[in-house]
C-alpha cells in the first residue's frame, strides 16, 4: 500500500486513490488513514441533522450518498466508508473527495473554501463561488495558459509564518463537457479524460506541486447585476470582505459545530488583512474570455 499526498497530509487508504500522489516527504505516521467498515446509521450527538449530512458536537461528519456510499468522518485522523455494493470506484472517490474532505478540513484547522485555486508563477489565486458559478472552468482557462492546478473545489488556507498559503490537493481538474469542448484542451493529459456523474475529469499531474503556495488574490464570482454589464472590482472594507468570503466557506455548518463561526474568525480576518479579495461579475462569454484572464494574471504580480 502506498502513502498518497493530499493537502500536506500522509494519507493512507484501503480504496486505491489513483488521484493522488505519491508520498515523498519525511517518514512520519499517516496523518489521515481511510478505511472500510461499518458506519453509524445516524450520529447520537447530532447539532445539525439534513437528509444528507449529520455533524456531531465534536465536528465528526456522517455523509450519506445515495446509491454512492455513506462515510464517516470520524476524527481528524480517520475516514470510514461503507460503499454500496453497485457503487463504482470512481463515484466513491468523487464523494470523498468532495464533502468528505471539505468536512475533514474543518476538523484539522484549515480555512475550507468553495473554490477551485491556480498557481501563476510562485503565488496562487483562488476563484470561490456557488457550484455552476465557473470555477473550473477558469481554472481550465489558466491551465491551458501553462499555469498550474493547486485544487479543485476545496481550497484549504492556512496562515503559515503570517502568510496566508494554499495547500495543494490533488491534480484533478473537473470540467463540464460544454466547457472542455469550447476550451478545445490540450488531450495529452490524458488522450481520454473521464466522465464522471456528468464531468470529465482532467489529469493535470505534469505540472503538480506538492508544497504551499502563498495566496495573492481571492476572486468571488457572482452573475452580473441587473444591466448585464460584467466587472472585476476589489472589495474594500474588512466587513464587506469577511462577509463575502465567509459566504464561500466550505460546509460551513461543521465549524458551527466546532464552535461556531468566532472558530474561524482569526484566520479569516487574517486573510482579509493581507490578501485582496475580488468580485467578478461574469458572464459565460466564451469570446472575451481571453481580456479577463489577461486580467486574472495580473493578480499575482500585485
């Protein structure tokens, strides 16, 4: 069984991660290991409860995908998961990969964003927002620049040595097939992408980094306001920006759990105090595309 890297983390699973990296860093103890087992039907200590996701009072998260699998994320050190017997491997990892490792962020400290991050040069930007607000399909934009994928849809933040940095997850890049056939991708990497519940999934292990990226710029994406017109414009005001950029949080019920939104006040505040934070309101205008990223490139060098 080999060691996989994500997120500056030592995982060890029993599910093969093909996704991942190889491990190569020091010889430490898993920080994560993911197994198969037996999971609660419900959590006894439950502060918030839907038809898909329970989150006890000590921030252990219970995911229920139908038809997928259910996973326990029962400790910042430990995922459990009981697939279901139809399931295909593919769909388990998308899961994991998603609110799984989302809700495990929270547990071990990091600032979980909504968004998809690229590394331009030696400093990152990342683009949160709603699902179906674009976030890939920028990030495939930048990719196809030469830049490089540091995650897709949870970006994890945290302050290292007073610099609000990006931990790199995995090199995969999710896209919607209108999208990947607009973009007109390279398909070297791999001639045959996968398509997963909808979405093709984008090897982008060439160009993968496995340590920290200092954080230049936060780009919030939202649609354009009621005259249509599209604008990138900075936000000004520690309140505005701590307000927009809470709304972008990662599951933010698993930090209510863990206690409430003051856990994730001082690290938040400290990204708002030294990392500018952008609102995009964009349309999807495939042909002046190429103007916003000459924009969007810019951010890194400011």
């Amino acid at each position: 069984m080999t060691d996989r890297f994500m997120y500056g983390w030592r995982v060890r699973s029993e599910i093969a991660l093909p996704e991942l990296t190889p491990w190569l860093g020091d010889d430490r103890l898993a920080d994560v290991v993911i197994r198969v087992g037996a999971v609660p039907k419900q959590l006894d200590d439950a502060v918030y409860r839907d038809r898909v996701l329970e989150i006890g009072r000590d921030g252990a998260a219970l995911l229920t995908a139908a038809g997928i699998a259910i996973i326990w994320v029962r400790a910042p050190d430990e995922i459990i998961v009981s697939p279901h017997p139809e399931a295909s491997a593919d769909e388990i990892r998308l899961v994991l990969f998603g609110s799984a490792v989302g809700c495990l962020c929270h547990l071990r400290g990091f600032f979980p964003l909504h968004g998809a991050c690229i590394g331009i040069g030696e400093r990152a930007v990342v683009f949160a927002g709603p699902s179906g607000a674009g976030k890939s399909t920028i990030a495939a934009y930048l990719c196809e620049r030469g830049h490089r994928l540091v995650a897709d849809d949870v970006s994890a933040i945290e302050i290292l040595n007073g610099v609000a940095s990006v931990w790199p997850a995995f090199p995969r890049l999710k896209l919607d097939p209108d999208a990947y056939r607009t973009l007109a991708l390279d398909h070297s990497e791999p001639a045959q992408p996968a398509l997963i519940r909808g979405k093709y999934h984008l090897d982008r292990r060439r160009s993968f980094r496995s340590e920290p990226v200092p954080l230049a710029a936060i780009v919030l994406l939202e649609q354009p306001g009621a005259d249509g017109a599209a604008s990138l414009a900075r936000l000004h005001g520690n309140l505005a920006s701590m307000t927009r950029l809470y709304a972008d949080v990662f599951r933010p019920v698993v930090a209510s759990a863990l206690g409430g939104p003051r856990r994730l006040f001082a690290i938040q505040a400290e990204i708002v105090r030294t990392v500018p934070i952008y609102l995009w309101r964009r349309r999807f205008d495939f042909e002046a595309m190429n103007a916003w990223i000459d924009q969007l490139e810019r951010l890194a060098d400011e």
